[in-house]
C-alpha cells in the first residue's frame, strides 16, 4: 500500500469516535420519542449507520442505555453534590428530588431500567445510579440531622418513588398527576408541610 492508499493516523479511530456519537445522537433521540425498547435497526437508520455498527459499538441494549443517560445521570449527583452546600437543605432535597423524576421522564421506559439496574449485578446502568444515590445520602443525611427530613427515610426510598412518578408520567401527557404525586411524596418525607400547589415540572 502506498502512503496515498494508507488512512492518517487516527483515522479509523477518529471514524468510529463519529459514528459512535451518531449512534449516541440518535438513541438519545429515539429513546425520548419511541422508548428505550425501541429496535436496534431503527437505531441504525437513524443514525445513519449498519447495525454492526451499532453492535461493536454497543454489544447489548444495556450498555448502550448507559452511554445515553449516564451523562444526565451525572448532572443529577452532581446536584446533589452541590445542594449539599446549600443552607436550605429541606429546598435542596426536593430540587434533588424534582430533578431526578425529571431527568428519569426525558427517556421513555427509563424508570424500569433503573429499577433493574439497582436489583441486577453488573448492569452497566447500575454505577451512574449508585453514584447518584451516594451524592443523595449525604444530602438526606444533612437534611435528617437538621430536622428537616424524617429519620426513616432513606435514599433507596425516594429512587423508588420517583421512578413510579417517572413510570406514571410516561403514560399520561398530563403533567398535573406528576405534581401531585411529587407533592404527597415530598408530605411524606419532609417534617413540615410544603407550599400548596408548588408547581415541580
């Protein structure tokens, strides 16, 4: 092969880079459309891509739920991370809490796959959930402390409850179910009562 036939350096690297983000670009956009269940090949399509280009890329339905909601996963820690800092740990607790039904909503099917995630060893979702529930338990540990949260509560509960809002909200375009059940969670976990008719989403 002459060094005109050769690829640059990189190239076939620099390929796959792209065609690994075309595929993340249109899962991330079927996902929020269609749901999580959505084929593979209409993935591909989308993307502009064969499917084994998407299987090299991604080998299970899994994994590739990972690579898409895994950054927005890291948006929500890092909201907990940071509302721990804050005074108003009873506000900050219900922003952490609005903003995890909110991100679970923006993928369709999303709060079934957590749930798996958090009962099924090596799942490739589980370590963004973990990371997110951890930044959480500083967060309701300073908020119990305070006397703002209920002593019984714990992080798993309030993941739990908001994948069932999550999974409700899927299923109805209606955003006022969403709120409610927000609000009669926040009742429960919370020790004085919230402001009526707050509206979360």
């Amino acid at each position: 092969m002459s060094d005109a036939d050769s690829p640059p350096p990189g190239g076939v690297r620099a390929d796959a880079r792209r065609s690994r983000a075309r595929v993340l670009e249109a899962a991330r956009a079927t996902f929020a459309t269609e749901g999580v269940a959505v084929s593979f090949n209409e993935i591909a399509r989308s993307a502009g891509v064969g499917a084994a280009t998407l299987y090299r890329h991604f080998p299970k339905r899994e994994d590739l739920i990972a690579a898409v909601v895994g950054e927005s996963l890291g948006e929500v820690t890092a909201l907990a991370e940071s509302l721990c800092a804050e005074t108003d740990l009873e506000d900050g607790l219900r922003q952490w809490l609005v903003a995890l039904v909110s991100h679970i909503r923006r993928v369709r099917g999303l709060s079934e796959e957590i749930v798996r995630a958090l009962e099924t060893p090596g799942n490739p979702l589980a370590p963004h959930c973990e990371a997110a529930m951890a930044a959480a338990e500083g967060l309701l540990s300073r908020a119990q402390r305070a006397g703002h949260a209920r002593a019984g509560v714990a992080v798993d509960d309030l993941v739990r409850m908001a994948t069932a809002i999550a999974w409700t909200g899927d299923r109805s375009a209606d955003d006022t179910s969403v709120n409610r059940l927000l609000d009669l969670v926040l009742c429960g976990v919370l020790t004085r009562p919230i402001r009526p008719a707050r509206r979360h989403t």
